[in-house]
C-alpha cells in the first residue's frame, strides 16, 4: 500500500477512526522528532503553519493555547 491509499483509505473512515490512527501514530511521529529535531521543525512546521491557515486557525492563537494546555497539566 502507497500512501496516496493510506490517506484514501483514511479520508474513508468515520471521525473516530481517524481519531484513533492519529492517537496511534503520535508516538511514531515522536520518536522521530527525538532523532532529528531540527529536521522534523524544518519539514513539519511550514505544513502546519499551511495547514492552520486553510482552516483558519491563528497559528499565535493556536500556540497559546498550546501553551495554557501545559501549565494546566504540569499543577
């Protein structure tokens, strides 16, 4: 399987499957952020930057929620 039919095959399931692949592939996406870092921030970040402007989402606004959610987690 090509990822053109992984992301076919993705697009097909209801929202809380694809919830769900997400969950499971966070700790993939994780360890490779931990080999290479800056690689990951280089490739990564301009397609989300991308990404939250197509939904209208304000990457300043996203990153401060971002960050209330931690100081919540670590009281």
């Amino acid at each position: 399987m090509n990822v053109d039919d992984l992301v076919k095959a993705f697009e097909q399931l209801p929202e809380n499957e694809q919830k769900e692949v997400f969950k499971r592939i966070m700790s993939t996406m994780c360890g490779q952020f931990r080999q290479n870092p800056q690689q990951m921030m280089a490739e990564m970040m301009p397609l989300c930057r991308e990404m939250m402007q197509g939904c209208g989402v304000d990457p300043g606004q996203m990153m401060e929620m971002m960050q209330k959610m931690r100081e919540k987690s670590s009281q």
